[in-house]
C-alpha cells in the first residue's frame, strides 16, 4: 500500500529505516561487549560500564521505536509491523520505569491490542506495570481489556491530551462515542503533545520525521466496539489496524 503517514517521502522514510537499523546493529554489538565486561568486570568507561550499559539498551530503545513507527508510515505489511512490535517490547522490556516511559507503555499496550498479540507479550508488559506501575486510568482500561480483574483508578499521569479518553471510554452511546473520539483525534490528541520530543519534528527537519500515530485510539476504536470506517482517512488514526487487526499470514 502507499504511505500512511504523508508529512514525510518515501525516500526518506526508507533512508532513515537503513540508517536507524545500521546505528541500532551498531549499539547491539557494542552492547554485547558491555555485557561481556559487566560479567568480567571490566571498566573501559569513564562512566561506570553499567550506566553505559543502561544508557545503550535506551539507546537501543530510540532506534526500535523510530523503526517501529518508520515501518508503519511507510506503508509497509502488518505481518512485517508486528515484526518490528515484538523486537519494540523486548527492547522495552529490560528498561522501561513509567517515570519517563508513559507513552512507549501506551503505545506497546495499544498496538499490542490491535495486533491481538498472544498473552505471553502483552503480560510482559503487564508486569512491567505491576513493578513499577503508574497508576494511570488509560493504561488500567488497556489493560483490563485483557486482565477483567484489573482496577482502574481515577486519576491520568498526563491529564493532557489523555484526560479526555475518559469520555470516550464512559460514554454509552456509541454515536456519541464516535463523534468524541473524533474530537479527541482532531483537536485533543496532537495539539495536546506539545511537550513530546517529536512534536512538529516534521517542521523542524522532515528527514527525522517517522510518523504521528494515536494507537491508543485506534484500541479505544475496537475495545468499545465502534464503527471503524467512521475513521477512514483521519490523520493520526492507524486505521488499517483497527480494520484489519491480527495480520494476515
């Protein structure tokens, strides 16, 4: 298919997918020596060789989620997508702290849903909240999509712009429901991002732009039922995934 994030080329979007895996198989190497020095006890840093090593697997993380992103803007297969999901949770997985890692756990829960990946990757990232857990309304509600014995408490970690999926999640009406994440995709969702890193990085340089995606509506979208096509066409909403769910083999 063509591209589904447009703020970007083609072009770019391929060159910056060959550079980000080139630089993430640099960091992987290099992390393969750290671990070996760690386990030896070797210190060839002026830092000490775990804080290199901590600050490499977030490293690692960086590139993976701009692959993660890069690889659906493209247009590319959901089967090839999923790929990229999966190797995003393992990287995840050795460092995620929800004092900075809110949005990557948002997203990993999210698409982890539109995918309907198997139970053993989304409880991966069920413990990684049960460790050290954020307390947060919307990533309850994911969360016990899957686990119904889940509590989900009142309050947001970032009340903007995910305060207002409350609405969405409270309301019974499914035409309502539509008409206010509509609202929360068009008004709510980017404006409300500000304070991202990548917000209007398409502005600032183009080249570093991998998408802008609002995964946790497109799982609102399937988890409360409603009508997809509705979301056709909307910028920021994966609506393919939504559509097409569990890719195809």
């Amino acid at each position: 298919m063509g591209l589904r994030d447009t703020l970007n080329t083609e072009e770019n979007y391929k060159d910056g997918l060959i550079s980000n895996k080139e630089a993430l198989l640099y960091f992987q190497v290099k992390l393969q020596k750290l671990q070996s020095d760690l386990e030896n006890g070797i210190e060839n840093y002026k830092k000490p060789t775990i804080e290199v090593y901590k600050s490499t697997l977030a490293t690692i993380l960086s590139y993976q989620r701009d692959i993660l992103l890069a690889t659906y803007s493209i247009g590319d297969s959901l089967s090839a997508f999923k790929e990229e999901y999966i190797i995003f949770v393992s990287s995840l997985i050795p460092i995620w702290r929800k004092e900075w890692g809110y949005e990557q756990m948002l997203w990993a829960l999210s698409i982890g849903i539109l995918l309907d990946v198997d139970e053993e990757i989304f409880d991966q990232l069920v413990d990684l909240v049960k460790k050290d857990d954020p307390e947060d309304y919307l990533i309850d509600y994911l969360i016990q999509s899957r686990h119904i014995d889940w509590k989900i408490r009142i309050n947001y970690n970032f009340p903007r712009p995910y305060g207002f999926t409350r609405k969405i999640i409270e309301e019974e009406n499914s035409d309502q429901a539509v008409k206010l994440l509509k609202e929360y995709v068009i008004k709510k969702w980017y404006q409300g991002s500000r304070d991202s890193a990548w917000y209007d990085v398409h502005k600032q340089n183009v080249k570093n732009h991998v998408g802008y995606w609002s995964f946790e509506s497109g799982a609102l979208c399937k988890l409360k039922g409603l009508d997809y096509k509705e979301f056709e066409g909307l910028l920021y909403f994966p609506y393919d995934l939504v559509a097409e769910g569990e890719p195809k083999e």
